[in-house]
C-alpha cells in the first residue's frame, strides 16, 4: 500500500536558525496536504499543493511539491518559539489521505 | 468554521471493559475518520466512514469497531479493553473523499486503560 515517509523524525533548533522537513511518498499523489499539531494539540491544516512543482508560501513556512508529484518540503526561515510542535504530511491517493509519522520542533530561545 | 468535538478529554478504563468514544461534526461532512496516535508511531488510521451506516477498516481495525447511524456522529467502539489500546484517539472529519480532501480533527481522547 502508500507509504509516506517524512524525515527527520525530530528537529531542534536554536531560535532564528531554518529548518526543514521533508516528506516522501512510494507512489504518485493527486495532492500533499501539510498539518502541525503544538504540543497537548491536535493536527491543524496548514495548507494543500495539488500541481507539479507548486510552491507556496505562509509568512516564513515555504512548502514545496516535487516535480514527479512524489515529494514535499516544508521550510521555515528564522525559527521563532511559536513554531513548536510537531508538522505532520498528508499525501493524498486513490480516495485516501495517508499521513507520515510527523517531524517534532523544538525551538531553543 | 467547522468543528469536530469528541466526548470526553481524558478517560481511564480498566481492562476487559467496553469502552464507547463519540466524535460529533457539524459541517455535514461526508467521511469520518478514527486514528490513533502514539509517539514515535504517527497517525494510524482505525476505521473510516463515507456515509451513514457505511464504514471500512483502517491500517489498525483489530480490537475496535465502529458505529455511524447518523451523519454528524462517528463512534468507535472497544469491545473488551486491553492496556495496549491505552493511546490518544483523534476523530477527524472531511467534506469528500474525492481528491482526499482537507481532515478536520477533534481535540483528542486520552484513553488509559488499567
């Protein structure tokens, strides 16, 4: 079945530094949805790519679609204490979101 | 805004007993979904529903059921309890299936089982 793997399982960063978590998938997807979920929370919509390449930008999130439709990236610049939590993808097949196992955040002041 | 809520927050069993979680929407979404989350583990999908009465099992169906009989309303269901279904469940819901649309989360229930 789809498999969405998503690395690094965890990230800690001093505050102001970038960071990235990348997402893959072992088939091609009709869509790559991003989540983050802040400690004691629960998953919330970032935002959804559909096309080839797509890039889109929220503020200091950067989130990309592959070209072949099988891998995404989220980018944050100048990490701030507010971006903890744990960023999960989504990437959506055949009727069926599948989600990866998350990247945790953690953000040194 | 839509808005998923879930019965309770926080609830302690004991093993061998049955166990009803309810997870309500009130967008008239189409599909409902189950999960359940543990560290290191991600999202794992129990059940999901597109319809009333309509259900079908997830990755991890073993020891649960589920329950639909109405629209807005999603139960999972633990027959008998065991220690290993000691995690946080996460009710979530979405509009259609088609595209594997945008999933609304409840807040979470953390089920400790003794």
């Amino acid at each position: 079945g789809q498999q969405v793997m998503q690395i690094p399982q965890y990230q800690h960063v001093q505050e102001g530094e970038d960071f990235t978590t990348y997402c893959n998938s072992s088939t091609t997807l009709s869509n790559i949805q991003w989540y983050k979920q802040r400690p004691g929370g629960h998953p919330v919509f970032l935002i959804q790519l559909v096309k080839s390449g797509e890039v889109k930008k929220q503020k200091r999130l950067t989130f990309q679609f592959g070209e072949a439709k099988k891998n995404s990236s989220l980018h944050i610049t100048a990490t701030q204490t507010t971006d903890v939590g744990t960023y999960f993808c989504a990437g959506g097949s055949n009727y069926k979101l599948t989600f990866g196992k998350g990247t945790l955040l953690t953000v040194n002041p | 805004d839509v808005k998923v809520t879930q019965s309770s927050r926080y609830l302690v069993k004991r093993t061998g007993e049955k166990v009803f979680l309810e997870c309500v929407q009130d967008m008239d979404h189409e599909n409902m979904f189950w999960y359940r989350q543990d560290p290191g583990l991600g999202l794992r999908l129990i059940y999901f529903s597109y319809d009333v009465k309509m259900k079908e099992k997830g990755d991890i169906p073993e020891g649960y059921s589920v329950s639909r009989e109405k629209k807005e309303r999603f139960s999972l269901i633990l027959e008998s309890a065991s220690t290993n279904q000691t995690s946080m469940y996460l009710c979530a819901s979405s509009l259609a299936l088609l595209g594997a649309d945008t999933q609304y989360f409840g807040p979470g229930t953390r089920l400790t089982v003794l």
